[in-house]
C-alpha cells in the first residue's frame, strides 16, 4: 500500500528531489534505489523477512532511506535516537527481539558497542557501504496492508519505555487525511523538525513522499546557524512548516515584522497545547498563510485539525473537526457521554488507532477497547469539554504525564529510576513553567522539570544528572533538583505538590568558583549570565546545571553567533558545558561550518496555486 503509492511517485517523477537536507540532496529516484539495495541487503540476512530493526541513524536522508528500505523488505522499523543512553538503548533493542541494526559510519562504533552488550547474536548493516554492485530495481514484494510498519517507544510510568506499534494501512490513512486537508501537492517544500522517534515526524514523511513534494529535514542539534530560521525558510522558499509550539515561538521571538513569508502558505503546530498568544504572532508575521492546530497521539497521530486563517477570531484554542472516519468523544466519570460544558475524558473513536503496545497487552487492554456500536476506542488520558458550536477544548490530563517540547514524559518513569539509586529514599518529579528568576516573555513560556527527592547523603546536582543521563534520554533530564528533609504530605497522605516549591534546597554545581581570566571569557561569561538570568557563574559550572533546558542552548548559540560572530553546531554546546571547556573547543579547531547551497527552482506560480486550492477548500469548509 505505501509502497506502491511511493514507487507510483517515482515513477512519474523520478527527477524531482525527495529530500534536501544542509549536506544534500536526493532526488525520488535515489531514493527508491538507495532503499531498494538496503532492502536486499536485509532479506540477504537469514529468517529476517517481517522482523523489527533498529534505525540507528541521524535526523538525515539516511534514516529515510532506512526506513523505506525496511517496510520494502517486510520489515518492522524502529527508529534509535544515537543520544539516547546504551542502557536504553539496549532494552529497546531487547523489548523489540530486534536482530538487526542499520546504522552508518558516524553511529557504527555505536552499533557495534550496542550489539557486543547483547551476544543475541545481532547483524549490524552499515548503509554508507550499500555500493552499487546491490541491484536496485524495486523488490514487487506483496505486503499486507494491516502488517505492521513501525514501533515508536515512548515514556512508560513502569520506568520502562513502552513501544507503539503502528500498521501500514493506519498510515497509509492518516497521510492522505493529511494530504487532503492540508491540501499538499509536489510543488510543495515541508520542513522536518520532529525527532523520528517522534510520531510528529510521520505525517511530515509519507505526506512528501506520497504526494511528491520536497522534505527538509532539519536537526536544531547540529545545525551550525539557527540564529535566522527566517532566512533559511526564504532561500529555501518552504511553503509549510511544522513543529512544536516551543519551536515557533522560539522562531516568532526571532522576527522583526519586516520579514515576506511569500512562499510559506501553511503553519502547523501540534505535539503541545497551543496558547492563544501562539494565533496573535501568526496574525502579526505571517499576513499569507494558513494557521493548523493538531490533536493527536503517538496511538492515533492525527485525530483532529483546526484550521485558522487570517480573517478568523478566537475566543478559546479547540483541537478542530476530526478526520475522516474518525469521532471525538467526551466520556464523564460514569463512562457516559458528557453534557455540553462538562469535563471529561477525550477518547477517540476510530478503526485506525494503534493495534497497541508491543509486549503490554494488560496496558493494552486498558486504553484500547471496542463499543459495539461505536467501534474501536482509544482513552486518550485527557480531560476536555465539549462547547456550544461542537468544538472540543483541551482542559490538562486525567495522569500525570506532560508533555515537553512534543516529548510525551510520565514523571513516574524518572521517579522510578531514581528510587533504584541506593541513596534515594523519595522522590518526585513536577514540570513547571517558566524558570525560576527569569521574566518570561508571554506566550513563550519554557517548561522545564523540577525533582524533589529526599536524602540522607549529599548529592551534588552534576551526580544525579550524571546518574539519571545514564538510563534516560536528554529529554527526560530534569533541569533543577532540590533536596528535602522529608516529603510535605497532606492529610490524606498524598504529597502537597504546593508545599514543594516553598521547601528544600535547590542542588548547586558542586564546582568551587572559578573567576573568567581573559577577555574572552568575560565575554562568554556575562552571555550566559544573560540567558540564565544568574548574577555569577564560574568558567567551570556546568551550563545545564545551572539550570539550563534545550531551549537556552538555542538562545546561547543565537546570542554567540549575534555579539560574538561565533558559529558553532548546538550540539558542541552539549558536549562543552562550562565556559572553560568551551573555550578549549572554540580555540581548537574550526566553529564555523559551510551551508550546502543549492539553485532555487521553485515556480512562484505552483505556490500561489497551492495558496489558492487551500483558500477554496477552507471556504468550503466554513460554508458547510
């Protein structure tokens, strides 16, 4: 089914590019050949036709490639994230019985680390060294269209990762609902910000490839400059952006209003609530485009879209009409339908949501079940209201779990792992917003992670983060970490989550002060005081904990590359941490890195066609 569409698509447009990426570029029929030999090289491997593999790669054409090959070879894809700790790593790779790891030269030290920690016997298959000798012709293949095509592991409140298993036919369905509502052609240009671990990212994919438009991967990680996404989206002349509000409101922060966003035609936000400030900076920077708000999980990915255009006025942020063949229901706490008005569960009625968790049918059984008249129902976990013209509003959660720049996080999952540290007696991880001491700017607030944990021993915030880093991935780091004597409890016994900010003692560095000697590291110096909004800091304290979360990394490398001409890739701010260190890499080596360039040939005509059918099928959409 995918794959017929994509290799229909080659077929007509071989020439076209698929993918464009900072080093590259691949047209479709590169593509569709890349894939085919992988696809060979992995039904070359014994038993392995329909069994899972791990993707690890990097947020490039290359995982694109991987994951084209392995649904060609009746395969099961599982994307790794290489920053993700080897322990995780390790039970992914356990939980999924995978046999086969796809990586490429930069990860395979990685692969082979990962696969020598296991003795299960696991192949490794280096894609830089799939060479033309592999015949590329497309495999004919006959898949069935409820096989499963991948499994997203996402935070489990057990302290284990729980994988989402999604079929070919559920996207299949979820792509063209995508590509109709969002009317995508192949003059189009999407940008690919969403982690392939993120479910985010599987519209973004097959809406391109199955529609013959040009995809943009863009990884903030190791970008060099994204101190001017805005000039990067008019070179490249994007005509839809998608991300995570945090994102956006990063990149609105950025613009001065003089900016001609001609080309872009659509804004799509999803993964996060989107806040009414979020639809005033549309109005104000972009006059010629479309604003998209997405409901959806990693079980169902697209449930519902709402479309906003400039004439429109708010009152309250809804999650839209749903797509086809798909209900939104409110259910109160007797499990009937809530009154209008009334809060309840939001659970989606669709038969295409997830056939479930991979190895957790008690989980399973719980949030996946069927109404014998309604059909298969998936409790999403949030709470919503049903208001007076239909619309739903998103009211918080029924659990715990938040969401933080589109990574979904049970708190209990980090909980969990602390408590198994000998020294840690309690614990509890909150998520907050806005840091503590900076004046947030409105409609842009950062949330950040917060755990309190109790203690006989002394910890300094650099140990647990060390510990924690160890079996967790970057996301679910909490940013502060306050010691208790013990936890504040109501008279039920519950903890007083109110009581904790007022109690403890916040971890410092552990670093003894170290005053900055040279000019350079004055400089350095008072901009993170700046981003931090703290009075002093050492050249050894560690930039994250200070306190520091993904987002004031994007705003060190801007404020670097704007006062101090410095332009670095964010991931050198990862691995360089404190002033001192970072000036031991800026001092050896070069910062600066070149940005490919390529010949712009996108007809303004095929865009402001794009404009037009989008502007019909809204005002159709609005008449009925």
């Amino acid at each position: 089914m995918l794959i017929k569409k994509f290799e229909e698509v080659v077929r007509d447009i071989p020439d076209k590019v698929a993918i464009k990426t900072e080093e590259c570029y691949l047209t479709y029929d590169c593509l569709n050949k890349y894939a085919n030999r992988l696809g060979r090289l992995i039904l070359n491997i014994k038993k392995n036709r329909g069994q899972t593999l791990a993707l690890l790669l990097g947020h490039d054409e290359k995982m694109i490639i991987g994951m084209i090959g392995v649904i060609k070879a009746g395969g099961v894809y599982i994307p790794f994230d290489p920053l993700y700790p080897l322990e995780r790593l390790k039970y992914m790779l356990e939980d999924s019985a995978s046999k086969v790891i796809i990586t490429n030269r930069e990860y395979f030290r990685l692969a082979a680390k990962l696969r020598d920690s296991l003795d299960e016997g696991i192949s490794v298959i280096n894609i830089d060294d799939v060479g033309e000798s592999v015949p590329a012709e497309n495999l004919e293949i006959k898949i069935n269209p409820d096989k499963i095509a991948y499994i997203l592991y996402t935070s489990g409140s057990t302290g284990r990762p729980k994988g989402v298993v999604q079929n070919q036919k559920n996207i299949f369905y979820y792509t063209f609902n995508w590509i109709e509502r969002f009317s995508v052609t192949g003059s189009d240009r999407m940008t690919l910000f969403s982690s392939f671990c993120h479910d985010g990212s599987v519209p973004d994919i097959y809406s391109v490839l199955l529609s013959g438009a040009t995809l943009y991967p863009y990884d903030i990680k190791s970008r060099a400059n994204i101190s001017k996404p805005e000039e990067w989206l008019m070179k490249e002349r994007i005509t839809i952006w998608h991300s995570v509000p945090t994102l956006y409101r990063y990149f609105v922060n950025t613009l001065t209003g003089n900016e001609k966003f001609y080309a872009l035609r659509l804004i799509i936000l999803g993964g996060e609530p989107v806040r009414e400030h979020d639809l005033m900076t549309f109005k104000k920077y972009f006059p010629y485009s479309f604003f998209g708000n997405i409901y959806g999980q990693t079980e169902s990915t697209v449930t519902s879209i709402w479309l906003f255009s400039q004439e429109d006025n708010f009152e309250e942020v809804i999650i839209g009409e749903p797509i086809g063949d798909t209900e939104i229901l409110i259910i109160d706490e007797e499990g009937d339908e809530a009154d209008e008005l009334e809060t309840g569960e939001i659970v989606v009625a669709s038969p295409y949501v997830s056939p479930g968790y991979l190895n957790r049918v008690e989980v399973t059984s719980k949030v996946f079940t069927r109404d014998k008249e309604v059909g298969q129902l998936y409790w999403t976990g949030d709470l919503g209201r049903l208001l007076p013209d239909g619309n739903v509003e998103i009211l918080g959660r029924k659990d715990l779990q938040v969401k933080i720049r589109g990574f979904r996080i049970e708190p209990q999952e980090i909980e969990t792992v602390l408590l198994q540290h000998p020294d840690i007696s309690e614990t509890i991880v909150i998520a907050k917003e806005t840091a503590e001491g900076r004046t947030p700017i409105r409609g842009s607030e950062d949330h950040y992670l917060c755990l309190y944990f109790v203690s006989k021993a002394d910890f300094k915030a650099a140990e647990l983060r060390a510990y924690l880093s160890g079996k967790l991935p970057y996301y679910m780091i909490p940013s502060r970490f306050v010691k208790l004597e013990a936890m504040p409890l109501l008279p039920n016994g519950k903890i007083d989550r109110k009581y904790l900010d007022l109690s403890g003692t916040r971890l410092g560095t552990g670093e003894a002060y170290v005053a900055p000697e040279t000019d350079f590291e004055v400089q350095l110096t008072a901009i993170w005081k700046e981003i931090l909004n703290l009075d002093r800091i050492g050249v050894n304290d560690n930039f994250f904990d200070l306190g520091a979360t993904s987002m004031h990394v994007i705003r060190l490398n801007n404020k670097l590359k704007e006062t101090l001409g410095i332009d670095v890739p964010m991931v050198s701010i990862y691995r360089y941490f404190s002033i001192k260190s970072f000036v031991r890499y800026l001092t050896g080596g070069e910062a600066s890195i070149p940005i490919f360039e390529e010949v712009n040939d996108r007809l303004d005509k095929e865009i402001e066609k794009s404009k037009n059918r989008l502007k019909e099928k809204y005002k159709r959409t609005r008449s009925l």
